[in-house]
C-alpha cells in the first residue's frame, strides 16, 4: 500500500520559484494510515505475540536450568 499524503507544486512569481507542499486529502490519507496501523497490530498479534512469548519462555528456561546448576553446585 503507497500512501501519499503530501503533493508539492511549484510556481513562479516574477521570476522566483515557489514550492508549496499541500494534503491531497486528509480524509483518505487519515483511513490509510490508520488501516496501515492495524494491518501491523494485527501482524505484531499473529506473529510477534507468540514470537515473544516462546523467547520469554526459553529464556525464563535457561535462567532457571542455570540457577539450578549453580544452586546444586553449591
């Protein structure tokens, strides 16, 4: 999805350039951007959600089996 918000024109008043950047339309660019948000929410929830949650998992793993090694090490 290209999202473009900003369009520029330029124009020439006796002799010296003018650029102004304008929205083309709040509107739609506002429902882009925020339909863009929630494609990502909805990826970080299906992927990155579980994704953390089994590093957390095997790192909580780790730190305990390490613990348990140093604590039965005496």
């Amino acid at each position: 999805m290209k999202i473009k918000m900003l369009n520029s024109k330029i124009e020439y008043k006796n002799g010296v350039e003018i650029k102004q950047l304008y929205f083309n339309s709040l509107l739609p660019s506002v429902m882009e951007i925020s339909l863009l948000f929630t494609a990502l929410l909805i990826n970080f929830v299906e992927v990155g959600l579980p994704t953390m949650i089994e590093t957390k998992n095997k790192l909580h793993d780790f730190l305990f089996s390490k613990l348990y090694t140093f604590l039965k090490k005496g």
